[in-house]
C-alpha cells in the first residue's frame, strides 16, 4: 500500500501545535516526480503546498517525518525561495545555506543525507547562523578551492530545503522548501515559472496563517513545541515588522475576487463568428471603499489613502462610499479605471460602521475596505471580505476587537 502522509500528518505533530496549525493550511500531495519532499505555490489558488514521494517517507522514522515536515514548514516561515532570495535567484548554493540555516534547530530530527552543519562536507561550518551568513561561508570555500584547483566546497553535496534560522540576518522568501544532505534532498524547481503577482498573493496569506499560529502558540504553555527560542524571537520580530500598507491594499484588491465569478469563457467573434476566437474576458473584483467623513479622521490620512487609490485606479475601479453616522447615498460615486481623483470631505458628523455595512452588504460586493480612526462600535458581520485601514496610534488602540485585519497607514507617504 502507498505510503499516504495525510493520515500520519495529525499524529506527528500532537505535539508540535505551531507546526501542526501551519499544516493545516498546507495541502500534501503526493508525486513520485520529486525524489523526496518540497514545497511550491500552486498557481491555481495562489496557496502553497508540499509536494512529497511516498516510497522516500514510507522510508523513514517518525522522527524523521516530523523533522522533514518540519523543515519543509521553516522554509515558508522564514521566505526563503520568494523574496529573501540572494541576486542569483534560486541556485544551488543558496538551497544549501537555507538547510544549513534550518536544520541548525533540527539535529537529530532528519535522514543522514540532510545538509547538517558541523557534519560532514561542512564539518567547518558553525551552527545557528543565517542562511545569509552559510551562503557568503559557502561562496568563500569555493573560492578558495578554485583558487587552489579545486571544485568548490558544498556543492557536491546538497540538499534542498529551506527551513528556520536563527535571529542571523533577514529571512528571505522562499518558494520551495525542502530537506536535505550530502545530495539533493528536495525539490525547488518551477519557481520562476510562477507569476509574481501569484507568488506575493501566496506569500500573503502563508504570513497571516503564521501570525494567527505564532498567536495561538504564545497563549499556550507548549503552543511552540520543539520551536527554538531562537526561532520563536525571529518569528514574533518578523511579524511585529512594519506592513507595507499599500502592497496589503493590493493584495486585499486581488484576492476579493471570488473563484465562481472567474470568466473563462471568450466572446464570440462578432464579425467572423465561430471562425476566429473572440477576446478572453475577465471579471475584476468590485471593490467598495468606504470613507469615514468624520472630523476625527486627518486630512492627512484621506492624502494618503487617495493617493495610493490613485495608483490602484490604473488597473481597477472602485465604489467610494462617504460616511459618518449614515451614508452619504448621494455622494456615492465609481471611481473609474484610470482616473486620477483628489481628496475630499463631504461630511463632518459622528461614526457609525452599521451604515456602510448595510450599504455594502446589501448589494454585490467582493470586498469592503473602511478608512476610519475605528473610533465607534463594531459592526454587524460583512457578507463579503472587509479590511480596516487606519493610522498607526488607532490601528494599536481599536476601539473594538475584530479577526479581521486592520492595517496602519503611513501619513507621511502621502
């Protein structure tokens, strides 16, 4: 019988909470395309998943599984394949220093063939550096052996994967993960093959999948399992970094778009039909932003949202909804493709999220994006994705507590 990691996933990792609550979101599918494990973003939903050969975990011990899942899960914790890459994008080499990096805080948890520092083929490496600190290590041995004729240290035997690494550095992004040794151990190949615009949606939601775990691991006494303390710092620093607000607003743009409205159909050719195929249309998500008109919210703060929907606006349009305690329904207006708007105030009273919310949950929105100072009660439940855009002080100090996500605006980038 093949060996199916599906059903053993719950059992390896009872005791492994924050991992566990990252598997959960991590589909495994298994392949006999790749010889041991890795992981890559699927370009259908924009979702990671682990790709892994049954013959090589029906192989191992259930310490190793759980180490190569959990190496694997590192990968995507710390970035390594998406946006942490080095300038030559994802080479050998790199692979090798994010194994290095990982399996630092894995010793004794994976097969011999895993890259292991101070083991080996890098026996002179240290452990619990950065994969940054292992790859400028790695590029240095091999220059000196093709200085002295050699063929160059590490590369002869390398493991892919990505994993955790200490405090060392910045985490990068990675796009495939994977364990291993003195060969190859896992698979990272199609990553450029993926379009960026997918990769930074896939990237987003892995990050918010590992706040809520890192959340849910912090309130329990052994939430974090085998996580380093080392590897727990990291973490909660790379979260508690400032967001790029602007880039969150057109991930949220991007992802609003629901699957059953996807047109995949193409128009037929009016002039020739059924002779030349017809243009490929493509339903956009219909966004509504509403504005909190009231005069706690600074003028710079509209500056600066305007501004950045101003960008937005060259490749989507919007439903601009004014609001304090009730909608402005005569101010509503379409902010159309292309167009270039100033901002504006057209109301001056108090707040109230219930008026944009009936407004929006009464006709056929994909997403609903609020600007306020979140000074009010919170709302009823929004039938369509909502997002909460405020400035940092309030984005702290919420009135009112809410699962969905809030985001600080810079003012001065306006």
């Amino acid at each position: 019988m093949t060996f199916d990691l599906n059903t053993h996933v719950a059992r390896l990792l009872m005791s492994e909470p924050f991992f566990a609550a990252l598997s959960r979101t991590i589909e495994k599918k298994a392949s006999t395309a790749v010889p041991t494990a890795g992981v890559r973003v699927n370009p259908e939903n924009a979702t990671f998943e682990m790709i892994y050969n049954p013959e090589f975990f029906e192989g191992l011990t259930d310490v190793e599984r759980a180490g190569v899942l959990k190496h694997e899960f590192y990968h995507l914790v710390f970035d390594h394949v998406t946006g942490r890459l080095p300038e030559e994008g994802m080479t050998r080499a790199w692979n090798i220093a994010t194994d290095l990096a990982i399996n630092s805080h894995l010793q004794g948890e994976l097969p011999d063939m895993c890259c292991m520092p101070g083991v080996g083929p890098f026996a002179e490496m240290p452990v619990g550096l950065s994969a940054e600190r292992y790859f400028d290590l790695l590029a240095k041995d091999e220059q000196e052996e093709e200085e002295e004729g050699g063929s160059g240290s590490g590369e002869g035997e390398d493991c892919e994967g990505e994993g955790s690494e200490s405090g060392e550095g910045e985490q990068g992004e990675e796009e495939g993960s994977g364990s291993g040794g003195g060969e190859q151990f896992d698979d990272h190949s199609g990553w450029d093959e993926v379009d960026e615009s997918v990769k930074q949606i896939a990237r987003e939601r892995m990050k918010e999948t590992i706040k809520k775990a890192a959340e849910s691991a912090s309130s329990s006494s052994n939430g974090w399992g085998t996580v380093s303390a080392e590897c727990r710092q990291e973490i909660i620093r790379r979260l508690d970094s400032k967001v790029d607000w602007k880039k969150v607003l057109r991930y949220f743009v991007k992802t609003s778009q629901r699957a059953d409205k996807m047109s995949t159909m193409k128009r037929i050719n009016r002039r020739y039909p059924y002779i030349h195929p017809g243009r490929k249309t493509a339903r956009t998500a219909n966004i509504a932003i509403s504005i909190d008109q009231s005069g706690s919210v600074s003028d710079e703060m509209l500056a600066a949202f305007y501004a950045e929907l101003n960008k937005l606006a060259s490749v989507a349009e919007f439903t601009v909804i004014p609001f304090d305690t009730k909608v402005a329904e005569n101010k509503v207006y379409v902010w159309k493709k292309g167009e270039n708007r100033k901002r504006e105030r057209v109301l001056y009273g108090g707040t109230c999220f219930e008026a944009p919310t009936d407004y929006v949950n009464a006709r056929n929105f994909d997403g609903h994006i609020i600007l306020t100072d979140m000074c009010a009660s919170k709302p009823k439940t929004s039938k369509c994705q909502r997002m909460w855009m405020t400035d940092n002080y309030n984005a702290k100090h919420p009135y009112f507590e809410t699962n969905e996500r809030i985001v600080a605006i810079e003012e001065k980038s306006a």
